[in-house]
C-alpha cells in the first residue's frame, strides 16, 4: 500500500513511518521541514499541506493518507 504521512518530520512520524515500512509499505512523507532519510520506502516531498502544487506531488498513486 502507497501511504501518504503529514508531518512526517516531527515526532510521531519519526516511529510511524518506519513500522510501516518494515511492514512492507511504500511511505511518502510531507511537512515544511526536511526530516530524517528513512530509506528506500520513503520519499520525501518538502512543503506545505496548503499548497496545492506539492499536495499534487505527494499524493500521486496514494492508496492512505495519515494526518
């Protein structure tokens, strides 16, 4: 499953998004803050929730989104 995660840079991201890799997930993160590199599962689109332009890129082929 494609899983979109807000905020992926703060705290609870930081725990969340690599559980969901190790099962097997494809995570893509958004948040104004550059976060941690968390490996090939993961890709990291930088910007806010409010722009239509990076919400565009980040939801491409999303099955989940986890606000």
């Amino acid at each position: 499953m494609n899983i979109l995660v807000t905020g992926s840079s703060g705290f609870i991201a930081r725990f969340l998004i690599p559980g969901l890799g190790a099962k097997g997930h494809r995570v893509v993160g958004i948040d104004k803050r550059p976060g941690p590199a968390f490996g090939d599962y993961f890709r990291f689109v930088h910007g806010n929730i409010l722009d239509d332009r990076a919400v565009d890129s980040a939801m491409s082929q999303v099955d989940l989104v986890i606000h």
